[in-house]
C-alpha cells in the first residue's frame, strides 16, 4: 500500500548500528496528519488523499478553510494531497509515523534553503577567471557570454548570476533508519532538503 506523511525537518544526528556502523541520520517530526479530503477516480478523475499537520487555534482559520476543515474537524495549518492509489483511509483519520517501518525506503520532498542572490560561481559551480595581469579587476565574474559576430546575443538558458535557492526538491529513495512512535519521529538515512524546522513531504520511494 502506498503510504504517505507530512513532517517538520528537526535537524541531523548520527546512530550506530548493530554492527557498529555509524549512519548520518535526518530527524522528521513525522504527523500526526489528519485525513482533510479523499479524492476518487469516480468523482475526481484520480485517486489521492488530502493531509493536515500541526494543529493551530481556530482563530486563525479564516471562513473557507473553516468551511473546507469541517467535515474532517481538523484545525491544521498545513495541507498537501498525495496521489496514493488503493489507500483505505477516510475522512478524519489520523497518520502518525508508525506507517513506515524501519527498512522502507521513502522519497523526501522540501523547499531547499534560500541563498538570495549569488554569483555564477556559487550558483552554477564554474571557474573563476585568471588571476593574471589583463584579467579583472573581478576574478569571480562571468566569462564569455558567446561570438560577437553572431549571433551577438546572450542565448537563452544561459547560466547567469540569480536568485538561489528556495525551489522545490526531492530526494530518491532514501531508508528508514528507525521509527520511534512514542516521540513521533523518524530517522530517514542522509540528508533531506530545507533548513531547520522547514515542512517536508515523505512518501514511499516509488521507484524502488
């Protein structure tokens, strides 16, 4: 069955394995999520499912989220839908982190850290310039935008200095370290997009 979770991105810490092995871990606050909607091949044309996470005081639910949160009672801040095919779940039902197991292995959807805007070097990886006489007085700046003759133009594409950071990534089969249910988190091996305390998106790896 195919499985899925919203959590919030607590940091990294490093376990040991039974063998000694030490393993980079991530910590995934992982739900508890609230089932807001289903949607069905019948009504909607595909099926998925609708979660909230982290609870939040119903002052700060304006009308139609109110009116969109009623039928599942949920007073949540954050909504995803997650395109989960033979999924069981109803409206109102409550996802914590025990639907993963240790082993299972998951892709991490987040919002990669902002850098505001940088150079070409940062950006993009390429080389400096010369540090030779001729050559400057910036080292770090953009080469050659291409011919003169023709076609006399920056080609579009071209890789330009620019705003960096803050898009949408996500990380591919990744393995579940351990489940601990108690403190509702998971430890997902390696790292995961998005700073500290940024919201994340688990699902079970669909292409392992």
């Amino acid at each position: 069955m195919n499985k899925a979770i919203i959590g919030k991105k607590l940091g990294m810490t490093q376990v040991f394995l039974n063998d000694g092995t030490m393993v980079p871990v991530t910590v995934i606050q992982a739900g508890p999520c609230t089932v807001t909607q289903v949607k069905t091949q019948a009504r909607d044309g595909y099926d998925a499912i609708q979660l909230g996470f982290e609870e939040i005081p119903e002052r700060k639910i304006n009308k139609p989220q109110a009116g969109h949160l009623k039928a599942s009672g949920a007073k949540v801040k954050y909504l995803h839908e997650f395109k989960l095919e033979g999924s069981s779940l109803d409206v109102g039902a409550q996802v914590t982190c025990d639907v993963f197991a240790a082993g299972d292995f998951v892709d991490v959807t987040g919002i990669t850290k902002g850098h505001g805007f940088t150079g070409v070097i940062k950006r993009w990886n390429q080389h400096r310039l010369k540090e030779t006489h001729g050559v400057g007085p910036v080292h770090r700046e953009v080469g050659s935008m291409g011919p003169i003759s023709s076609p006399s133009r920056v080609m579009p594409g071209k890789n330009l200095p620019g705003h960096y950071g803050v898009e949408q990534v996500t990380v591919l089969n990744l393995s579940v370290v351990k489940v601990d249910k108690e403190r509702g988190v998971l430890l997902v091996k390696g790292a995961v997009p998005g700073a500290k305390n940024s919201i994340v998106y688990v699902r079970n790896a669909v292409k392992k």
